[in-house]
C-alpha cells in the first residue's frame, strides 16, 4: 500500500476517533474523554502537516531525498491541496465547553470530510491526472485560504448547535486572505494580459469570487443575525475549498 495512503488513511481514522470521542465525552459529561479527543485531533494535524510538506515541498532539494521514497503521483493535485486544508482545519486550541459539550467535535467534521476526500482520491485507481503545473503560488494560497475558512466553518458548525455565537476570527483572517490573493491574482493578470481574470478557469473564478461575496455579506450583517452569518461562513468555505481542488 502506497506510504500516502497509509498517512491519510490514519489522519482520516484518527479524525473520525476525534469526533467520536469528542460526541461521546458530551453526552455522558467525561471531561478526559473531550480532552483525549482533542489530542487525537492534533496528532491527527501534525501527520496531515508531514504529508503535506512532502507534497508543497517536494520539488525542494532538502525534501528530495524523502519526497523519492514515495509515490509521488499520489500527491499530485488536489490531494495536495486537500490534505494541507486539513490540517489547517484542525483547530489547535479549544474554548470552554459552553452549553453544548458535545458540540466540540463539530470542530473536527470539516477537518475530516476534507481528509476522507483526499483519502478517496489517492486510493482511487481512476483519479484524474493533475496538470504539471499544480504546485503554484495562486494554488497554495487557496489552499490555505480553504484550510482558515473550513476551521470557520467547524466553529460555525459548533456555535449553531451550541446555540451561542462561536469564535469569528477564523472567517474574518480567510476573507483578508482570500480579498489578498484574488486582488494580487487580477492585477497580475491585469499587469500581463490586460484583464482581471482572463486567465482564470471558469469553476475556480466563481468559486472565489462567490465565496468573497459569502463573507462580504457575512462582514456587514449586524451580529445579532449571527446564525445567518454562521451559515454565510459555512457557504463561502464550502466555495473555497471546491475553487482550491479544482484541476485546470
């Protein structure tokens, strides 16, 4: 079995224990069953790291040596992208348990489906061939846009069911991000073929450009509609991460 295989298919399972944990500590009010599923959940975010550095980095001479020993194929393309938004959707430090304790382990559901996906498509005998080029600057910074904006999108999942505002800050570093890395991307174009987005693939341009107008929205809302704005939140990521792993 392929050694990207095994990484993801572990991060994957241990991301499932995670939630599993985290739903069971809840229910039955077991404080050390909420903290081991928060353990699980970071070991989980240091092995999605290593695969992802041995995919962003492989064509660095210090990564090479490693990077030889693998299948390289197997993280081409949106497996790349995939399992470094992953790992940023994996929060590193959690807040009290708030009304709902159980409602913790929504943290860890983007993280998961993000990972099972990658799973999917590196186990997948058919997967679709990545272009050569995949391994750019435009590309990593959607990834890790997508990867800020579905750690939103878990703490939007955790305050809907908890029933009180969660955390915003998450959402809000996506969208600078996310205003950034599309505002550089159309000058550049603008710079070099005199157009915004000429250059740009249909699915990936409205996918970023729908999520901006997510959070957009979600910025000028007042927050006392805060659930309107969570489920804003969950849309635009949701956006993001399909314009991250889109294959041109």
């Amino acid at each position: 079995m392929p050694f990207v295989t095994i990484l993801v298919g572990v991060a994957s399972g241990i991301l499932l224990g995670a939630v599993s944990l985290g739903l069971l500590g809840g229910l039955i009010q077991s404080p050390a069953l909420t903290r081991g599923a928060h353990v699980a959940a970071r070991g989980a975010a240091a092995i999605l790291v290593i695969g992802a550095l041995l995919g962003w980095g492989s064509g660095l001479p210090t990564l090479e040596s490693v990077t030889g020993m693998v299948d390289r194929r197997a993280l081409e393309g949106p497996v790349l992208s995939l399992m470094l938004m992953a790992a940023l959707a994996i929060p590193l430090r959690v807040d009290g348990p708030g009304k709902a304790p159980w409602s913790s382990s929504l943290l860890y559901v983007p993280a998961w489906l993000l990972s099972s996906t990658a799973l999917f498509h590196v186990a997948s005998p058919a997967r679709a061939a990545a272009a050569a080029d995949w391994v750019t600057p435009l590309r990593f910074s959607l990834a890790v846009c997508g990867g800020v904006g579905a750690r939103a999108a878990g703490q939007s999942l955790q305050a809907i069911a908890a029933g009180n505002p969660g955390v915003e800050w998450p959402g809000r570093l996506a969208y600078g991000m996310l205003t950034l890395v599309w505002g550089v991307f159309g000058l550049v174009n603008l710079w070099q073929r005199g157009g915004l987005w000429v250059v740009a693939d249909p699915v990936l341009r409205g996918g970023m450009t729908g999520a901006w107008l997510a959070w957009t929205a979600d910025w000028v809302m007042p927050r006392r509609h805060w659930r309107i704005g969570a489920a804003l939140t969950m849309l635009a990521a949701l956006l993001l991460v399909l314009a991250a792993v889109r294959t041109v």
